[in-house]
C-alpha cells in the first residue's frame, strides 16, 4: 500500500475500502461509457434535448470517478480504472448496438443508472459498518447524483 493520509483507519479497513471502492469505480467507469453510447446513437422525436442531457450526466458521473479514485488514493490504494479491469468487474452487461430510438435509449440507461445506484448503497452500508464515514458519505453523495441523473433521463421515456 501506498502511503495512507485518512487517520483512524486501521490497514484492515483501509484495505477493503478501496477494494470496495475499485469496484464501484469500474461500475461508474462502464456506467460513463454507457452514457456516451447512448448519447452517439439515439435517434428520434426528442433527440436534441436527451442529447444534450447526456454531455452534462456524463460531466457529474466524472466527477463521480474522479472523488471515488481520489479515495482511494487518500487510503493507500491506487485506482484502476483501465478499461479490461472494467469490463471484467463492472456489474453492467454490455450495451446494446442494436437500439437507436431515443426511448429505447432512455429505458435501456435509466435501468443502468438504477442498477449502479443501488450497489452505491450497498456499499454506503458497507463502509459505514466498517467505520470509514467519510467512504459512506462519499457514496452517500455519489448515489444521490445517479439517482436524480436516472431521473432526468427516464423522465424523458413516455409513460406507459
């Protein structure tokens, strides 16, 4: 491990924070990449205003990698975001290619940003009974963001 700057934390602790916190990192790097898919290829009524949508989700879930991987660095560890870490550890399946319409797009994403959201939870849970709460507040905050980002973008689906 590298040097640690969180105090109070035992080495034990530590260690299964940024193991947790690696691999919510991988689900957040695919979840990114997921939202770039989209944003590349939908098509149809409302386009333009999903478009759009999507560049500003895809800044805040940044910001979202980029607290988690300074984290860890903050505990001792090193993030890993490289992509065949990311394919082998994400919880997401592959996007599908085989979409293009924007409500298709908007289920398919929204599904997704639910998905990572909850396993932020799981693991808000998890570091609090480590007693790391400053990891459970920081996904805390990051499981906040995905779920209004999972609003903006399903609010954009028809109601069935």
């Amino acid at each position: 491990m590298r040097e640690r700057y969180a105090s109070g934390i035992s080495d034990e602790t530590a260690k299964k924070m940024i193991d947790l916190l690696n691999a919510n990192l991988a689900n957040v790097i695919d979840l990114t990449l997921d939202g770039k898919q989209c944003h590349w290829n939908l098509q149809g009524k409302g386009f333009i205003g999903v478009h759009q949508l999507l560049d500003e989700t895809s800044e805040r879930i940044l910001e979202v990698s980029d607290t988690i991987a300074e984290r860890i660095v903050i505990l001792g560890g090193q993030p890993n975001g490289l992509a065949s870490r990311v394919v082998k550890e994400s919880i997401l399946n592959d996007y599908p290619t085989d979409i293009a319409e924007v409500d298709q797009h908007v289920r398919e994403l929204t599904s997704r940003y639910k998905k990572v959201a909850e396993t932020l939870r799981e693991a808000i849970a998890t570091a609090g009974d480590a007693g790391d709460e400053d990891t459970a507040d920081l996904f805390t905050e990051a499981s906040r963001i995905i779920d209004k980002d999972a609003w903006f973008i399903g609010a954009n689906s028809p109601k069935n």
